[in-house]
C-alpha cells in the first residue's frame, strides 16, 4: 500500500514540489544547532540592522542577532506547534466521529449537537481568550489551538463512517463476533486513512498561522525565535526602511503554509478514491 501511495506521488509533479519545499524547512528546522550560522541569541552590538551581507544573508536584528539563524530556529516552534496542536486535534476528531457515526442514535445526536455547539464559539477568539487567561507558553499555545481545532475532522470522519459501516466488511467482521471497538479501529478507520492526511496538511497551515498571529499579538512565545515574533519586531522599523527581518519571517511563512496547501490538495487527488476515474 505504501508502496502504490509513494509511486503516485512521484508521479505527481504538484505533490514533489510542495513535499520537497515542506521537506526542505522542515529538515532545516530540525537541524538548526547544524544548519544555522549562528546562535539565535547571540548579540552582536557592532552589527546591529545590518543589511543583507554575505556573513549575514538576511541581515540582523537591531541586537545584532543574525536572521536567518533566528528563522531557522524559530522554524522548530512552528513545527512543534503544528505537529503537537494538529495531534490533539486529530485524535479528539477521530475519537468522536468515530463514535458518533458508527454508533448513531442517541449518541450521534449528543455528540454531533456538541460539536455544533463548539462551531458556534470564534475559534481564534476562544484561543486569544484562554491564551490572556493562563501564562503565554508554546505548551498552552498547543494544547488550546489541538482542544479547539479538532470539530471538523470529526464530522468528516463520521461521514465517512456512516457510508462504511454497512459495508460487506464490515458486516462480516461483525458477524464473526469482533467487538465494536476492533471493527471501528481495526476494519474502518484504515479506510478514512486518506482524509486524516488530507486533513493533517491543512490544519497543520492553520496552527502555524495561529500561531504566528498570537505571537505577533504578544500572548504567544516570547523567549524563543518565533516568525510572528519576528514579524512584530520587524514591522516597527519597517518606516525606517529595515525590512528584511519582515521580509525574511513573511516569507519563510509564506512559502511553507503554500506548500502545505499545495501538497494538501495533491495528495487528496491522489489518495480520495472518489476522485479516481
């Protein structure tokens, strides 16, 4: 099965380009003690808003911090976001779609009137909300971004599971005596695989932005290279024509959200069986 999935998406030419610029960031993130020039806080005060120069690509700060090391170091608190925040919100969603649409009844309609309730709440008020609450942490900015994110995933899953769960299959599965817990994970969520990853990309998109706009507000990370941070301090020297630390942090941003969008909707193509001819 992996093998097909990886075949198709070698042959997709959207899907290598926005993989491949994913792939790129991504191991720059991870690797940044190897890849960045510089430490991220290491103040240079001789240097400081320096204009992009060889020993400085994107320039620096005005404490003399190198940017380009600051991205790449604050590449890993999107990363760590998106992958924490969109787990949560994974797991939450699937737990109770799955639920939901394979029992039906009463619990589908106590579990579905819920979700609709938390569709009701503006997502990224209630995380501005909890956020001015409790102390500003990358661990809070996770936690509330996977606790509020997790509703439409559910109400996928158990869309699909109302159509699988009448499946030959499945009914076989059943007659033979496979408790109901066995037949949902074992039999039908394999088959929602598709949408999870689908799902997974563009909700990774949406916790990294999230999280840039909350530490561009100042209720986000504040002691670790953040691009929203980055951002912020940027935009208030922007006036006196410094503006490669913007550039640098909009940028970085912006290509990497594109590429999970792009590959997002590569790999629905490649894996929704619906769209297959």
């Amino acid at each position: 099965m992996i093998s097909i999935i990886w075949k198709r998406v070698k042959n997709n030419r959207t899907a290598v380009i926005g993989l491949s610029v994913i792939l790129a960031i991504g191991v720059l993130a991870v690797g940044a003690p190897l890849f960045a020039p510089y430490d991220s806080s290491a103040i240079d005060v001789d240097n400081t808003l320096a204009a992009p120069t060889w020993s400085h690509p994107l320039g620096t700060d005005e404490l003399g911090r190198d940017i380009l090391s600051r991205m790449i170091w604050g590449g890993r608190v999107s990363l760590k976001v998106g992958f924490v925040a969109v787990g949560i919100a994974i797991s939450i969603g699937i737990f109770i779609g799955a639920l939901a649409g394979f029992y039906g009844g009463i619990i589908d309609s106590l579990l579905m009137r819920f979700v609709d309730m938390m569709l009701c709440f503006p997502t990224f008020f209630l995380i501005l909300a909890v956020i001015a609450i409790v102390e500003p942490s990358i661990t809070t900015i996770m936690i509330v971004i996977g606790l509020t994110s997790w509703m439409d995933v559910s109400r996928l899953v158990r869309a699909e599971i109302l159509t699988l769960k009448e499946r030959d299959f499945v009914l076989a599965a059943r007659a033979i005596g496979a408790r109901d817990f066995r037949v949902i994970f074992r039999h039908i969520l394999p088959n929602v695989f598709h949408l999870v990853i689908i799902y997974f990309t563009m909700r990774f998109a949406y916790a990294i932005m999230t999280e840039v706009i909350v530490s561009y507000l100042g209720l986000g990370v504040q002691l670790e290279p953040s691009w929203g941070v980055m951002i912020s301090d940027g935009q208030q020297r922007l006036w006196r024509g410094v503006w490669w630390e913007v550039g640098a942090a909009t940028g970085f941003m912006f290509f990497f959200v594109l590429s999970l969008h792009i590959a997002g909707d590569a790999l629905r193509d490649i894996l929704d069986p619906r769209l297959k001819t």
